[in-house]
C-alpha cells in the first residue's frame, strides 16, 4: 500500500497503521467456525426456501414479483465512473452551497485557487460536507450540517502538501469543522444560503459547548482550562447526525482520536488503557499538537475524554449553548436515530464506527410529553449495547455499574471496555442506522471489514464471523435489520436478519456474490449513510472503493441507492463524481427538494479548475412533484 501522509489518509487506514491490532493467533477455530457457518450462509445469501427465520419479504418474493410492486419513483441509472453526478431521467440537481461559501455579506467569494483566507474562515460553509438535517422555523428553512474533517492539502493551498506551519494555519482547519446551521432559502437559481440570517452560525473546534449528564464534572473530564469538567471548546469529527422529536440537532463526534498528538506521561492505567482502545498517542493525523496546546497529550491527557459524544444543538436559537449529552456513552459515534418507545421513552440507536466495535442503544428514563421540558431526556437513561445470537435472535445488554463493575461516568467515558466486559458483538464497523417509520425495525448499515477473522478488536475480543457479520475479510458490507420483540423498541430482545449483504455477482459465485437482491445492474460496495424518507422507501449511500476494477468491477464511483423494505429490491438512483463518498440526506420542508452531500470529490468538482470543493447539492423532479 502507499504510504499516504495521515491527513491524506482515511481515518480507518490512518488506525490501522498507528495502532495496528494483534494477529489473530486462534487461526484453526477461526477457520472451523467459518466453516460451520458456510450451512448458514448460503441459506442467507440465497435467501433460499430453508431459511425458513429469514424475515418478511424477501423469502416470499421474487425479482418478477418485487420488479411488479416496486415502489420506486424513478427509473433506476448505471453505474458511472466520471466526475460529475448523474440522477435519473426526469429529475435534476444543483449545487446549493459548497466548502468556502460566505454565510456573511462581508466575506470574499471563494478564491478557485487560494481558497479562504484565515479571517474569514469561522465565516463560511464548512468541510466535507456530512449528516445533515431540516427545520422549519417559522417562515425560515434551516439547515443544520456537519463539517466532518479537513483535507489539509486543500484548504491550506499555502502550505507544503497540507502540513500546517503556524498557529493561524491550525486555527483556520479548525473553523472549517464541526458543524454549519444555516438559513436557506429557493430562488430563480434553486436553493442557497441566505446571507446574514440571524440563524447562521459556525460551531467549530472553538465553539463553546456544555457537558451534561453522568459523566460531566468527573475528574477524567477536567482539564487545566476547565476544572469543572463540564465545559468544552469545540465538537469534531462530526459525522452522522440526528433529530429528536423536540425540534433539535444531534451531531455525532466520530474519528476525535486523530486530533490528539504527543505524549501523555504519569497518567493512570485506566487512562492509558483508554487511549489504547480509541488509538490515542503517537503523531496525531492533522498536526493541531505543534500550535495549539489544548491537542497535546503530554499537557492535556483528559481533553480527548471530551470528544467522542453526542452533540445536541438547538438550531432555533442561535444563542444557545450546545450540550455533549455524556449517558449515550462515548465511542466513535456514527449517527443518533431518534425513536420512541409506545410508551413515549426516547429511544436512541447509536453504532460505533469502528472495526469490530459493537451498537448500542439509549433509553430514557421518562417519557417525551409534547409540550413539557426535555431537559432530562438525553441525561437520564441506560445505555445498552446489542448482543446477536446465530439463531437470529438478539438481546439489548444493560450497561450499568452493576453489570459492568465499572464506576458510572467511567463505563461512558470508557464504553467500549464497558461493552466488551458484557460480551457484545463485535460488528463489521456499523454506521448509519435507520428506523422504519412504517414498521417497527430498524436497519443499521455494517460498511465492510477487513479485519473480520483476521484479528482482533482494538479490546483483543475476538472476531471470527457471527451472525450478522458471517463473511471473513469483508470487503462489501452488508445490512443487518432487526425487529424488536412485542414492537417494542425498548424491548430486551429482538429478531434479526440481514437486509442485503453487498457483493459482486459477476466476478464471484460465493458469498462473496452479495445476496440475491444484488445484482449486476444495482451492485455496489461499503453502504454508510442510510435514512427513511417520509414514503417509506430506505435511502442507502455508499463510501467506498470506487476503483471500478477487480472486486469492484461494474460497481462505478459512490452511489445513493433506494430499498424497498418489503420485497429487498435495491435501485441505483444517484452516483457521484470520482473520488467522492456520499453522506447525509435530508428533505426540503415541501419534501421537493432532497438534500445529498457530496464530500471529498476528485478532480476540481464542482468546477471545471481551481480546488475541489465538497459540496451539498439540491436534488428535484422537472415536474416538481414530491421527492420523499
Ligand atoms: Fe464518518 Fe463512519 O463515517
Ligand atoms: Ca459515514
Ligand atoms: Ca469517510
Ligand atoms: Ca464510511
């Protein structure tokens, strides 16, 4: 492999590399338990007639019958391997804002080939554009997105090959993440940001944040800039995101760890055992250690127990102060779907992004009541990580003191040490989760894994294939759904199977082929983001490898797919420029505008020269008809 340098690498490989994770060294069980598992899986990867638990639809139908009630509104494209994006016939996109456009009247347009100046960069649409989310304020259309992380070499056009040289560099990579809230707005040109709204706002890496919840206030959250524990600079690598029924904005903090350089010294085994697990240490991936002390672990070993949170920000108040909620525990969070129990308690499906790291859910405590204060829903609750049984089965394992031998605010600060003292499974990097509106269960994209039988997680649990999770090096992911007993999305317990295991039927004949609703004309690799829309149909984006080539042969550049949740067929219905992956997706208060990121393209996308931009572009029918 290349040796990229860490900011032009992906945070996954960047991982590997510095804290590469023991051999596997149980090779021969690895290999029977394989084995064992083919009975199973070819039943799960034809969806054959014996697999007699496999779910709903897809047992019962077959491509005729899903082609016949296909519920798709569009006419499904091919796979595409150019630099621009391609929707079906009938339908076109726009560009509504991209990396660098001013949210103010007095900041310069962006330069094509300079970029944008340090005094402006608190100022404008942020970085790789990620998970995103609407809300109607009134007359207002807000948007709410994440800045995930930076591609130094692009935006600091100044520097030699990205390195930052001077503190104004790191502070300038620092405002083009975390998160953007803005106003938007449709004119004669489509949508785009309305300038100087009361409501648009940067929270970048200096943005001032609460923490709340059980682990606010505890000694390994106290800083010297902070010794309350409770307030922080800053939200970063913002990734999924989520909405509760309140009306607010959740943002997700995921690869924090790559922030953090130098070494810690005289600090605790439970610390250290902590910066093991989440791969803190070392040379950091983006360089803030040389110029900004808060990032350098020999000064600050507890900043980095402060990221790794969900973020609720509250985007009808620009004034407000947005909340690290610390009881949905603290990992390499992907994205937060929101639900609710027929009780009312609010549900949380959470998944940690990591090879081999687990998925969890949130509870609260109390009900959501429309109209009452909100204040304790996301502070007082138990966290609970999934445990999957072979015989498609599941429970939800409480983490608790109790269950955990773990001190309250450490089990959350530490939660992955904590899930693995319970024995949950270890996943193939689970990313976006989506919950049916229509039905009660909930989808959660495992976006691929080459670890899988290989070696262990980052906590030594082993990871031979298991149910969700049953391809060894997988390199195509797959999603796992899963039905929660009596409709209950509080239950203890659930029944599983897998929506679609990605592959490529032309090139193999295995498992490795992907399940049955994979074909020739919709396959595709590493689905991440993933949504409902308001019809019903399952909105999949992918963020892997686009080489075209090999393995991947006919699957073109990323991709934004359409599930029928009933009958499994999968749709091909956007592909993006070279280079890009496709995050977030969300909807235009009308619902006739779709909302899609494009981050990190090739090329000079969107514009012909000059530097690429990641961008969110706006998505519509020419008849002007809903979109979801
Ligand atoms: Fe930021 Fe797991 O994707
Ligand atoms: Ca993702
Ligand atoms: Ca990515
Ligand atoms: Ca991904």
């Amino acid at each position: 492999m290349t040796k990229l340098p860490p900011h032009k690498m992906p945070a996954d490989e960047w991982d590997e590399l510095h804290f590469p994770r023991p051999e596997e060294n149980e090779f021969d069980r690895v290999v029977e338990r394989a084995i064992s598992r083919r009975g199973f899986l070819s039943g799960l990867v034809a969806f054959g007639s014996g697999a007699v638990a496999m779910g709903t639809g897809l047992l019962n139908s077959t491509s005729a019958q899903a082609q016949a009630a296909s519920r798709f509104p569009f006419t499904p494209i091919d796979a595409q391997t150019d630099m621009t994006v391609h929707v079906p016939e009938g339908w076109n996109w726009k560009t509504m804002v991209s990396w660098g456009d001013p949210l103010f009247d007095n900041v310069a347009d962006f330069d094509a080939t300079n970029g944008v100046t340090a005094a402006d960069s608190d100022k404008v649409f942020g970085e790789n554009t990620d998970g995103m989310e609407t809300f109607q304020i009134g007359s207002h259309e807000i948007i709410a997105i994440n800045n995930e992380y930076v591609n130094s070499e692009i935006n600091l056009p100044h520097t030699p090959d990205g390195v930052p040289q001077s503190a104004e560099d790191v502070r300038t990579l620092q405002n083009f993440q975390g998160v953007t809230v803005m106003e938007i707005a449709e004119g004669e040109n489509g949508y785009a940001p309305v300038k100087n709204s009361r409501f648009n706002r940067r929270l970048h890496h200096n943005a001032e944040m609460a923490i709340s919840g059980p682990a606010a206030g505890h000694a390994l959250m106290q800083t010297s800039a902070d010794s309350t524990g409770t307030k922080v600079l800053g939200t970063m690598g913002n990734c999924g995101a989520g909405k509760t029924p309140w009306g607010t904005y959740l943002t997700c903090e995921e690869n924090f760890n790559g922030y953090f350089g130098g070494t810690a010294t005289g600090i605790s085994d439970t610390v250290k055992a902590g910066y093991d697990r989440y791969g803190l240490g070392d040379e950091s991936q983006y360089g803030y250690e040389k110029f900004d002390p808060r990032f350098d672990l020999g000064q600050n070993p507890n900043e980095p127990h402060r990221f790794g949170w969900v973020v609720e920000i509250d985007p009808t108040n620009p004034e407000s102060t947005p909340v690290k909620r610390t009881a949905l525990g603290r990992f390499k969070h992907e994205n937060a779907e929101v639900t609710l129990a027929p009780d009312g308690r609010v549900v949380v499906y959470l998944g940690d992004d990591e090879r081999g790291e687990f998925l969890y859910r949130y509870v609260s405590t109390n009900p959501y009541v429309a109209g009452q204060p909100t204040d304790g829903l996301l502070d007082d609750g138990i966290l609970y990580v999934a445990k999957f049984h072979d015989d498609q089965t599941g429970e939800w394992l409480a983490m608790t003191p109790e269950t955990t031998g773990m001190e309250m605010a450490e089990m959350l600060i530490f939660a992955r040490q904590a899930a693995s003292k319970l024995g949950a499974t270890t996943m193939d990097r689970p990313e976006w989760i989506a919950v049916n509106p229509y039905a009660v269960e909930a989808y959660c994209c495992l976006t691929n894994n080459k670890n899988r039988g290989v070696k262990p997680n980052a906590g030594g649990d082993d990871t031979a294939v298991n149910g969700p999770n049953p391809r060894n090096a997988n390199n195509y992911g797959q999603i796992v759904r899963w039905y929660p007993s009596d409709d209950n999305h509080a239950g203890e317990t659930f029944k599983w199977d897998l929506f679609v295991m990605a592959g490529n039927p032309e090139v193999h004949s295995d498992a490795y082929a992907g399940s049955k609703n994979v074909t020739g004309g919709n396959m595709f690799n590493s689905p991440d983001g993933m949504t409902f829309d308001s019809a019903g149909l399952l909105w999949i984006q992918t963020d892997g490898e686009d080489s075209n080539e090999g393995d991947y042969a006919g699957m073109g550049n990323n991709q934004q797919l359409a599930g029928d949740p009933t009958t499994g067929e999968i749709a091909r219905f956007l592909t993006g420029p070279n280079g890009c992956e496709i995050t977030g997706l969300c909807w235009s208060a009308d619902r006739r505008t779709m909302f899609v990121g494009i981050q990190h393209p090739g090329g000079s996308w969107p514009a012909e020269s000059g530097l690429p931009r990641s961008s969110v572009i706006a998505v519509k029918r020419d008849d002007g008809q809903l979109v979801g």
